[in-house]
C-alpha cells in the first residue's frame, strides 16, 4: 500500500524536494516575433503636370 502512495505522490509531485515540470508546462514561453519585411523602394512615377513642363 505504501508503494502505491508513494507512486501517487510522486506522479502528483507532491512533498517532493525535486520537481520537474511535466507536460506542456516544462516549456518556457518565448514572445512571438514578427518578421521584419524589407521596404521596397518603388520607381518614382512621374505626374501629368511634370510631363506638360517638359
């Protein structure tokens, strides 16, 4: 009987001087970053008012 108490407690981690994280919870949460998307530079269009001075 003390067996199987035993192999609750620790399952459960309870009164355990070493507990280690078991399940999703052993990972550690890293913030989410966003990728930097290069900036593309466009050819300047010319207007129709520029067009008519030249």
């Amino acid at each position: 009987m003390d067996a199987i108490i035993n192999f609750l407690k620790e399952i459960f981690m309870l009164e355990t001087k070493e507990k280690m994280p078991i399940g999703l919870c052993a990972f550690e949460y890293v913030p989410e970053q966003s990728p930097v998307q290069p900036k593309v530079k466009r050819k300047r269009e010319m207007r129709l008012s520029e067009l008519m001075d030249k």
